[in-house]
C-alpha cells in the first residue's frame, strides 16, 4: 500500500480527440519500475507496436517525474520523457531538470501520457488537474524563450512551469529537443516527437505536494543524504562554484577531451579558451534547479565581441565541447552564444555541434565543398559558420537540413567513406569524452539504450578516479562488462527512476547510492524497499529497453563503435596510443552479456526473464 511520494495518477491526454482520461499507478508498476524513465519505458515496451514511425500519430511521448519529486529531497526535481527516437529508432529517453517536474508532480500526476495528433497546433495547460487545450497557431514558429513567457501571459498566470520545443521540434528536425525554461530534455530528438503531434507546449500549476508517508524517517533519510552531500570532496568546495565545466581541464588532464570531431585528441590545449578559469569569468549569476543546495548551475553572460549580449545558462561541459573543442572553436562568447540559440530553436547542442563537426571534417577533407556548404567556408575554428549551420540545421536549410538527420543518417546519404568520420553509436552522437582513453566509458557508449549517452552508465570511476566499487585502471579491458552493469543500473534506478541529480551519485554518494534511494522512498511512501531491490529495478529497466530495441532490430552489431575508435590510436597527450580494438571490444561485450544474463548476441535469456518477472512481448 503506498502512503505517499506518488500522486497515485497517469493522465493520458489524446490529442486526436482531444480527451483526457486518468488512470491510478499500480502498486505492480511502483514495486517493478519506480518512477520516472522506469514509468515511461515500461508503458512505451506494453503499449507502441513494434516499428511505428517515430514521427507518426502512433508514437506516444510521455513525461513522468518519481517518488521523491517534490517532496523535499534535494535535487529531486528531475523528469523523465521518452519515446521512439526519430534520430536512433531506438528507445528515447532524456532527462531533464529545473522547476517543471516539481509544478508537474504539484499538478496532480506521477506521468502525462500524449497520444495521437492535434488537427492544429496546440498547447496544453494543467493546473491541480484540470485540463485545457489552447490554440497555439499564433506562437508558431516563436523561439522557447518567449514561447514561455507568451503562454505565462495568456494565461495570466506567472508561476506556470511550461515545457515546449522551438522551430525545430515544429519542424520535426530529428535532433530537436524540449525546453523548460532553459533546461532541455535535450538528446534524441524528444523535441522531434512533440512536434509531430502539433503540441508546442505544456504548461503546468500546481499546488498539492505529495504526502511523506513517515516524517520522522524522511527527516533521518535527508539529513544523511546532506551529511554525505556535505563530505563530497568537490561538490561544494568545487563543483557548486564552477559547475561543469570544470570538468574541462580535468579531461585535458587526462589526454581525453575530444577535439575537431575526434581526430585531435590530446594535440591542442584547449583550457585557456574553454576552461574553467576562462568560464568562471563569464558568470553573472546561477540558476538552481527546485530544491537544490548545490546550485551547480551557473549563467553566463558575453558582455563584449561579435556575441555581445548573449546569456546562456552553461554552457555545460558537454556543449562547450560540441559547440567548442569539437568543431576547434576555443572562443567562449562564440559557444555561449550557440548553446543559446540551440536552447532557442530548441535543439540538442550535442547532436547539433557534433554533426557540424562531422561536417567541418569533411570539409577540410574536401568531401564537401563550398558547393554543398552553400558558400561557408566550413573549417575548423570558424564560429560563424559554426553559428550559422546551428540555424540552418533548425530551419532545415541547404547542408542544414541532412546534418539535423544526425550524422548516421547523413553519412548514408553523403557517401564517400564518410561514415568512417560520423562519431555516433545507434544514431547517437557522441559526448565529449574521448572512450579511447576510458574503456568501460566506451563501453557504456556501445550498449546504452539509448545509444552514444555519457548519462545512461557514467564510468565515474575512470573519469574522477572513484574507486568504487573500486579502484580501476581506466585503460584496461578486464573487467569493463561488470563495471559497466553496475553504472547503468544504480545511475538507472537512483537518477532515472527516482529521479535524482546524476551529480549527487558521482560526487557524493556512489557507495551508498540504492540504499540513500531505498531509505528516502521507503520513507516518502512507505514501502519496504532494500537496497538490493532497488538495484534490481535498475537492472530490469535495462533489460526492458533492451527488449524494446531488439523488437525495433536492433542486434549486437549495434553496439559498436565508429571506424576511428577501433582502428585510429589517440595520437598524443596522456592518452596517447590507446584506442578500443575490434578484439577489445568483442572481449568487453561477451564480459557485458555474461554479467548481465544475456547470451552472445545480447539477447536476454529467459531465465533471466524469469528472474526479473519481465513478460517478453
Ligand atoms: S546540482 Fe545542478 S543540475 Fe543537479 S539539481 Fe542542482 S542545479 Fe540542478
């Protein structure tokens, strides 16, 4: 019997009909999933039929918060979306932080399932559980930012927490996302999904915050959760001053920070332009998600230069590599300057920088020519035309319009050995740090779910020297498949089910993660969960996704690495000569299988079904 955290309420919204309809949670689904992306997938594995177009009335795009949502745990105000990816096919689903999951939990739902297609474009807007739709023809083609600040307006009604995409997601560009006041759902084209359904946004008001089951036990919960907060050796001291890109100089430490597309890891020192003593200058302010101590978060402002009054709120560690190292740009105003116009069009900054990468690549290896590039000169380094293939990738102009297919799709149409360069894993774009100097890093690239994802499986024990469960040798291949489980499963139950910050399991409580997680839900709702349960759930919702994909097609050919990983050694820097061989990687992933319960072609077996009560579609 659950006491509280939950809302106890699905609410389905049909956007053919305009209907809504809401359905309990059932306890079976709290016991097996949690909450969160272990929610929204189990419903996306009962309920699409296999192979829908993504970008078809029969996807469905869910949003689904967790137990600890709005209830007073720190950092909890995550969310989950998810659907068929447009960019991968594969399972999509993207976190995303701020204030709208804490108004969405407060409006009366654990998760919002959207079906169907609205004849004309709409906006939804829920306030304590009342539904009403909105025309939203005259906020076509309207940029995130004032597409919130408009609807807040028509409602009359300031405190709304609205989620929406930009042109792109209009547009149905496929590495579009969904922004919530400048936080994204951001990878795998969410934004794409939305779009397709004539939704431009949501709105959310909300006032009832959950019950907690045991007040006395959640105080106790909390208090140790902060006490462990309060012990990390850099998120206060660090990490809450600077935020992520103080992760630059630490990967530029390591000969891992990837730049121009990949090809010159470790050659270029990109600090001074990028790192965090250059970031840290550029700060104004910060901008904490709901109920956060931390306040990583920091938003900068250009103040002088061609980009002159731009604000973004980061650029995170990620984008300052895919709008900067990557497409060997190392001009911070020129990156803060792209991360604001993505978060505007409302695309993913990963997809979109790498994808230009790729190009600029291709370029400088005359693949493409001034012909393809409509007169841009695309090479390296050139943050104009680095600014303006952002804007014809979200209104699917020239060049623009492949690259927004992501870089797979594009090197198919493109030829020429180009896929050789494509840096993706399932139609996935890769994230910043260079696999060839981490193994169970790449590792969790190579069989994530949802693709090339630092968030599914993080390897904080290579990337920060972590050493737990314990201490690893980020170069060796031993061992990569059992380390590998592990991450993808806590970081699925504790950051994607619960939902809580990704940042707290790295920095301040690795070791005691699912027992941290049992301890806050069993007290927020009063079930009787143990840490290994929890873990166990992390593990099912792995095998579920997998499941999913396989349905979609996906087999073990899928996870694999582009040609430069296998083949092409990192050529200076502390990472010099390493790389991920095809042999390295047969050897991880048969280690992987085995861990997991699968057989060698990653295809989980019925006993571990069994094990898992997962009822195989
Ligand atoms: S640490 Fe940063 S990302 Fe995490 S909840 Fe706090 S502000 Fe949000």
């Amino acid at each position: 019997m659950i006491k509280g955290g939950y809302t106890g309420k699905i609410l389905r919204i049909n956007l053919s009909n305009l209907t809504t309809k809401e359905e309990p949670v059932p306890e079976a689904l709290v016991k097996n999933y949690l909450g969160g992306a272990g929610f929204a997938i189990k419903y996306l594995y009962d309920e699409l039929k296999p192979r829908v177009p993504a970008l078809s009335r029969e996807n469905k795009l869910i949003f689904a918060v967790g137990p600890l949502t709005a209830t007073g745990a720190s950092c909890a105000s995550r969310m989950a979306v998810a659907a068929k990816s447009p960019l991968t096919g594969a399972m999509g689903m993207a976190l995303a932080g701020g204030q709208f999951p804490a108004e969405m939990k407060m409006t009366g739902y654990d998760m919002i399932i959207i079906e169907g297609k609205a004849e004309k474009p709409i906006y939804v807007s829920i306030i304590d559980g009342e539904v009403s739709f909105h025309s939203a023809v005259k906020l076509m083609g309207m940029m995130t930012t004032d597409t919130q600040l408009f609807i807040k307006e028509e409602l009359g009604d300031w405190n709304y927490r609205i989620a929406c995409v930009g042109p792109a997601g209009e547009k149905q560009v496929p590495m579009a996302c969904i922004v919530n006041e400048r936080r994204a759902a951001g990878r795998k084209g969410l934004g794409a999904v939305m779009g397709s359904k004539n939704l431009k946004a949501i709105a959310v008001r909300g006032t009832r915050k959950p019950a907690v089951a045991d007040a006395e036990a959640f105080k106790k919960a909390r208090a140790a959760m902060l006490k462990n907060m309060k012990e990390s050796p850099v998120l206060y001291s660090q990490f809450s001053k600077t935020g992520t890109p103080m992760v630059v100089d630490a990967m530029t430490e390591m000969g891992i920070y990837s730049i121009k597309n990949w090809s010159a890891t470790g050659e270029i020192n990109m600090v001074p332009g990028l790192g965090k003593a250059a970031q840290d200058t550029m700060i104004i302010t910060r901008n904490p998600c709901y109920d956060c101590p931390v306040g990583c978060s920091q938003v900068k402002l250009v103040t002088s230069g061609p980009y002159a009054g731009y604000l973004s709120e980061g650029p995170e560690f990620e984008t300052t590599y895919s709008l900067g190292s990557a497409v060997g740009v190392d001009y911070l105003p020129a990156v803060i300057a792209g991360d604001r116009l993505c978060d505007e069009y409302g695309i993913d900054t990963i997809s979109a920088g790498v994808s230009i990468a790729w190009a600029m690549e291709l370029y400088e290896k005359g693949i493409l020519t001034k012909k393809d590039t409509d007169g841009i000169d695309l090479k390296f380094g050139n943050h104009a035309a680095m600014i303006e293939m952002l804007r014809k990738i979200a209104y699917q102009e020239g060049l623009g319009a492949l690259l927004g297919q992501g870089t797979k799709k594009a090197a198919a149409k493109i030829g020429k050995g180009s896929d050789a360069f494509a840096m993706q894993v399932k139609g996935l774009e890769m994230p910043a740090y260079d696999i060839r100097g981490a193994k169970a890093h790449g590792l969790n690239y190579a069989t994530s779910y949802t693709g090339a994802d630092h968030n599914r499986g993080y390897a904080f024990q290579e990337i920060f020297d972590i050493p737990i469960p314990e201490k690893v040798d980020r170069n060796a291949i031993k061992g990569k498949g059992k380390l590998t489980k592990w991450n993808q499963d806590i970081r699925a139950v504790t950051c994607d089910c619960a939902p809580m910050c990704a940042f707290l399991l790295d920095m301040a409580v690795p070791a005691v993660a699912c027992q941290n997680t049992a301890d806050l839900v069993n007290a927020v709702a009063g079930t009787e969960f143990t840490s290994g349960e929890i873990e166990k759930i992390g593990e099912r919702l792995n095998n579920v996704a997998r499941l999913f994909n396989i349905r979609e097609g996906f087999t073990r050919k899928d996870d694999s690495f582009p040609k430069r990983i296998l083949t092409e050694p990192i050529k200076q820097g502390a990472s010099k000569g390493q790389l991920i061989s095809r042999a390295d990687l047969d050897t991880m992933l048969d280690e992987y299988y085995a861990e997991r319960g699968w057989d060698k072609n990653g295809n989980p077996t019925t006993a571990k079904l069994k094990e898992l009560a997962i009822k195989r579609d």
